[in-house]
C-alpha cells in the first residue's frame, strides 16, 4: 500500500478470486466456469465487431437489450447490462445502500458482497443460515435493510422458491431486494418476470456461467423502469461504455442461439446429479445443488486435505478457510469425462 493510498480504504480487505493457473494443466473444477466453449454465433459475432473497434461500444446498448429481451419477454426499460454481474453487484450497492438503507445478507454466501459493502463504505448485517446452510426467510421479513440473496446460494448450490423471495419482497415494500442469479439456469427458478409486480425487486444475472462466457464479462439487471434509471445514472456517469464492442455482440450472438446454451445446461445438470450420486458411494454430505457446482464434504478428511490431494492430482476445487464451512469444497461440475476423472482421484484419496 502506497503512503498515497486514500485512507478510506485503510480497512479495505480486497475480495480473492478463485486461482487462474498458468503453470500447469489442471482440470479447473475452482470457478465455476463452464466446461463448454461460448456459442459459435457469439465467437462469430465478436470476431466481426473487432473489426470496428476503433469506435466506442453503444453505451446505450440497444441491440444487446433487443435481443435479451426478445428471449427474456420483459420490456427495454427494464434490463441494463454490465462489465460481468460483479460490476453490476457494485452498481446495487452504490444506488441503494447507505447508512439509512444497510446492507444485509447471508453469512455463508457470494464473499464479494461484503467487499462491496466495506468498498462503498455501507453498513451491514450479516445473517446466519440455518445450521443445515439454508435461508431462514423470517430473518429477511421486515428488514430496514437492502437484501442480497444469491439464488441459487454460492457456495451452497441452495435455492429457494420464489415464493419465498416474495414473502420478502411483500414484506419490505421500501428496500430494494436484491437477487442474484447468476446460477439460475441449472435448476432454481428465476424472479425476472416479477420484476413487473414488485417495484423493489432488482434481479441480476450473468452471461458468465450458462452462456460460457465468463472472459467476455457480460452481466445484467432487470427491474422496475425506476431502478434500472437509476442505474443507468451511475453507470453514465462511471463509465458509459461498460460493455466494450465484443462483449456486447458476442451477448448478442449468445442470445439467438439461446437453444445451444440451454442444451449445454442440461448435460451440467445431468453431470452434477451423475457426480452427486458417485460422491454419496464414496461416503460424501453434499448439500441440495441446483447449481454448475457441488458443495461436499467426507466424514474422514478435512477441506483442506481434500483440496491439496485433489491438486496435487491435477484437479483444482475450492474451498473456503472460513469456519462453518472448511470442511466443505466447491466442485464445479463440468465435462462427464472430467467428473469421472475426479471420482478416480477421490477414489485413491480416500483409499477405496
Ligand atoms: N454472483 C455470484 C453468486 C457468483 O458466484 C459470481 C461469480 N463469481 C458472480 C455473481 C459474478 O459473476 P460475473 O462477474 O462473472 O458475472
């Protein structure tokens, strides 16, 4: 740290992201990615916006919203988009927190949250989950708080019905609640229609994990035509060419070949339920994934033995120091051949 480092970030803890190897070949069960590559239109789109980009990008973003709409049935004025969701979580706390609206959000979820908050210099609560990792929804009910949820929950692969999220919704009528689905699409069910019913609801989502585009960056919001103008004031007046040229098309690209994204969500699915079923023979607890990931721990090894085994096998998981969950790791659930390949090496791990 600098001397010049302003001292509003002296209590600053930077987020870690999950590592990105360069030394060797690993099979990467650590981010989250998808084992696929981006759609060929997107890959076909992107490679012919290049040839322009000596322009800036739309800053309005027309076409993208176009065709996300076209796919997603809500209105123009209702979605923006952003430099990965992580940029449009920071949008949400620069908007809506403060020291009259809190943060507030779960104990065991996506780490950036906090970071975020601490970065805006937000107040926040932090609320446990339930023993077994789930969402006590009274603890949400009739807050003075601007809610985060991850749904499905990282790194818990947990999801709760949208009745449920409405339950907070109805109860918090002058907070916006935030939900983030950016693991929506590999089996929860998604709140973007309703964002026509409750004024306060601000859904976010990601081109990062089911559209295979994580090194693009695309994320986006929908909700109220309200919210999303307040965004768009920020997001003006930060850097209106968040979504560069590319990433705009290949979004584009990405979208009307929606049907390829989706089949390739349903052979994760599959690999995950095929991978949760190995890892319970090999005496595993997982938890409930609706997610591209599984959340697991072995009754005789800890996290941390698991991890550093696995990786001195070639295969990076993740797992968290943090107390309530080291025990566990996240596994992304990827290619079947990559998910056999880690059943091998848990196999010789743990000595069966
Ligand atoms: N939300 C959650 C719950 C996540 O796990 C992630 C991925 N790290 C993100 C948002 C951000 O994804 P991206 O910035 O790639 O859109």
């Amino acid at each position: 740290m600098s001397r010049f480092l302003s001292s509003k970030y002296d209590e600053l803890v930077p987020y870690v992201p999950g590592e990105q190897p360069k030394d060797r070949r690993f099979i990467k069960l650590n981010t989250n990615e998808s084992p696929f590559p981006p759609s060929p239109l997107a890959v076909k789109y992107a490679a012919e916006a290049a040839r322009s980009c000596q322009l800036y990008s739309d800053p309005e973003l027309s076409s993208l919203t176009d065709a996300f709409c076209a796919v997603y049935g809500v209105s123009p004025s209702s979605a923006v988009f952003s430099n990965g969701s992580d940029d449009m979580l920071n949008y949400a706390f620069m908007c809506f927190c403060d020291g009259d609206h809190p943060a507030a959000f779960a104990d065991i979820t996506y780490g950036l949250y906090s970071v975020l908050a601490d970065l805006n210099r937000v107040p926040y609560t932090v609320i446990p989950l339930r023993d077994d990792f789930t969402i006590d929804v009274g603890d949400y009910c009739g807050t003075d708080h601007t809610i985060f949820i991850a749904n499905p929950n990282a790194p818990t692969g947990i999801a709760l019905p949208v009745i449920e999220i409405e339950r907070i919704l109805a109860t918090n009528p002058n907070n916006v609640v935030v939900v983030d689905e950016a693991y929506v699409d590999f089996g929860a069910s998604s709140m973007l229609k309703l964002t026509e019913k409750y004024d306060n609801l601000l859904v976010v989502g990601t081109f990062s994990k089911s559209r295979s585009l994580a090194g693009a960056r695309l994320g986006y919001a929908c909700a109220s035509e309200a919210i999303i103008a307040d965004i768009n004031a920020i997001r003006y007046s930060l850097n209106p060419y968040n979504v560069n040229s590319m990433t705009l098309a290949a979004g584009i690209g990405s979208l009307e070949d929606d049907e390829y994204n989706r089949a390739n969500c349903s052979v994760i699915i599959e690999n995950r339920e095929y991978a949760a079923e190995e890892l319970k023979k090999l005496g595993f607890t997982l938890t409930d994934s609706k997610a591209n990931f599984l959340f697991a721990r072995h009754p005789d090894f800890s996290g941390e033995q698991i991890y550093s085994r696995l990786r001195e096998k070639g295969i990076l998981v993740r797992h968290f120091g943090s107390e309530r969950i080291k025990d566990y790791n996240r596994i992304t659930v990827g290619t079947r051949g990559e998910m056999q390949e880690l059943i091998k090496c848990l196999k010789e791990i743990i000595g069966q």
